[in-house]
C-alpha cells in the first residue's frame, strides 16, 4: 500500500534511501546520491508537507518517494530536446526502495496516475538502471534539466502523458 510517510517512520525511510544509495553505487551511479543524499531536513521538509509517500506491506516500509502537483524550479529550462506539454503536471523525485519488492516505480506511477496523467521525472546520466526502469513506465525522454536548486548538475529529463 502507498501512502503519505509520518514523521515517526524517519529511521526505517532513511534506511530505505541508504540501501538505496548503496545499490547506486554497486550499479555504476555513486555520485548522483553520493553518501548522505536525501539529507534528513529534505526528507522531515517532504514529509511536514505531505509530499513524502512510502510503499508499506506487511507493517514493514519497503520504498520511499516524493510526489507534488507543483511546477519544478528544475525544470524551466530543458536543453537538448523540449518537454511534451507545458500543462501543469506532477513530479516525482528521490524514488528509492529497499530492493525487496519488484516493480516499484511501475507501483509508483500508478499511484500519481491516479491524481494526474501528466508526470516529469529526472535521474542522473549514470544511473543507467532507473534510465531502464523509467522508459519501461511509458515515460519519453525529452532532454536535458539542471539542478539549478542544488549544484547545477545535468540530469536526463523525461515526460509522461496519460490519456
């Protein structure tokens, strides 16, 4: 079941996202994340704006991920390509999963599916398995975004629009 984290599940989404980054780094991707990113404010920010979902079965939180109905600071300028639909959309950020459930971000999209067809989502060059993943879901690559919000760092953007 995917619903909103609470604040009293900070340890077990953190574990999450570490054995998320740990799986970056032995898939080729050990930058994107590096060792500490979502850093515990970002995750308590998402979390006090109910903006933060977690995958829960069995009483055990399995997967983490950021979902908004907002336009991206990230996402105004895109080069190498253009965006699908200037529509207001959602977006999905710091997908991460413990590895045990197969499919989570098709889980993951179905979700947002169901508050909007539109969906943006964006990862790193090297992280050629949510490369893989994301395309898989029916999303189209449209360009390249920078992280003018953090570091200014390029990352693969790409657009879904549902009917």
């Amino acid at each position: 079941m995917i619903r909103q984290a609470d604040i009293q599940e900070l340890a077990a989404i953190e574990a999450v996202y570490a054995h998320a980054r740990k799986f970056m780094e032995e898939t080729g991707n050990p930058n994107q994340w590096g060792k500490h990113h979502p850093p515990r404010e970002t995750l308590e920010s998402a979390i006090g704006a109910r903006k933060l979902y977690v995958l829960e079965e069995d009483g055990q939180i399995h997967g983490s991920f950021y979902f908004a109905l907002e336009a991206e600071p990230n996402y105004q300028k895109i080069d190498d390509g253009a965006w699908l639909s200037d529509a207001p959309y959602g977006v999905i950020h710091m997908v991460a999963s413990d590895g045990t459930v197969h499919g989570f971000l098709q889980k993951v999209v179905a979700f947002c599916d169901k508050t909007t067809k539109h969906l943006r989502i964006d990862t790193h060059e090297d992280n050629k398995v949510m490369q893989h993943v994301i395309l898989k879901n029916g999303f189209t690559r449209c360009g390249i975004i920078y992280l003018v919000t953090e570091n200014g760092d390029p990352r693969i953007a790409y657009e879904k629009l549902g009917a």
